[in-house]
C-alpha cells in the first residue's frame, strides 16, 4: 500500500507538463521563473520595489532598473487600469517574491507605462517586449512616506 500512492501520483503526473507561459482572460501572455505562493499581492494606490529589465523579443536587453540606480531598485506606484492585458494588470498579477516576464505589445507598454506614443527605433508598434519583474517589497501609502 505504501508503494501504490507514490506510484499513482507518479502514474498520473506523467502526460501533464506545466505551460510555458501563461495568459491571462485579456491577453496578457506571463512566465513565471521564481513563485512565492504565500507572498502579499499588491492593491492600488501601492509602492512596489522591484527589480525590473525589459527586452526585445531576440532577447537584447535595452532597459536594467539595476544599471539607473544605486541599489537597483525602482520603486513603481500602481494605479488604475489603463488597458486591460497590459503593465498594470501585470503589477497586480504578482505577489512579493515571484519573479515573472511578461510579453507586452510595445506601443501598449510605451503608451501606458511612459505615457508616450514614440518607441525607440530597433522596436515596431507591433513588437511584443519581454519585461521582467521581481518583486522585491509592497507598502501602501503610509509605509511608503514613513521610510521615504
């Protein structure tokens, strides 16, 4: 009996791998490297530290949040959506610890994100980047003001 269950579980695992990447309902294409199943999710209004790189699809980086700033870390205050499938839905899909890329169309992101409609050369409005994001820290507001 002891051998059956371990064996069943093997049995029924075999066939079922875990997807690559995941999708959210509206389109928002994710992959998870680091998972903290028992982290805090972030709300809006919040702060969230992270870590944060974005790349072409070839994978060549053109953004390190470790190359602008002394510690590495960008501090990014989340609010409302503006375009469901894109960055803000990604900040709420993460939980303090997980280190996740998303695949986000360009122009969307630069829109959205940088509040720009110009996008740098190498990139076409159609591109999709890769933006990964750790997720360091979460505060709320009155966090944030205490230890900033």
């Amino acid at each position: 009996m002891k051998y059956i269950v371990p064996l069943l579980f093997i049995v029924l695992s075999c066939g079922r791998e875990t997807p690559e990447f995941y999708t959210t309902e509206h389109g928002l294409k994710y992959k998870y490297h680091d998972i903290n199943s028992e982290g805090i999710s972030p709300k809006q209004g919040d702060y969230l530290s992270v870590f944060m790189e974005w790349k072409t699809i070839k994978d060549s980086v053109f953004y390190s949040s470790k190359k602008t700033s002394p510690t590495g870390v960008e501090v990014i205050k989340i609010g409302k959506q503006k375009h469901l499938g894109g960055i803000e839905e990604a900040f709420y899909l993460l939980q303090k610890g997980d280190s996740v890329s998303f695949f986000i169309n360009a122009l969307t992101f630069y829109e959205d994100y940088l509040n720009t409609s110009k996008i740098p050369y190498f990139l076409n409005k159609e591109d999709d980047i890769e933006i990964t994001i750790r997720l360091l820290d979460i505060e709320n507001q009155k966090q944030y003001k205490k230890t900033h």
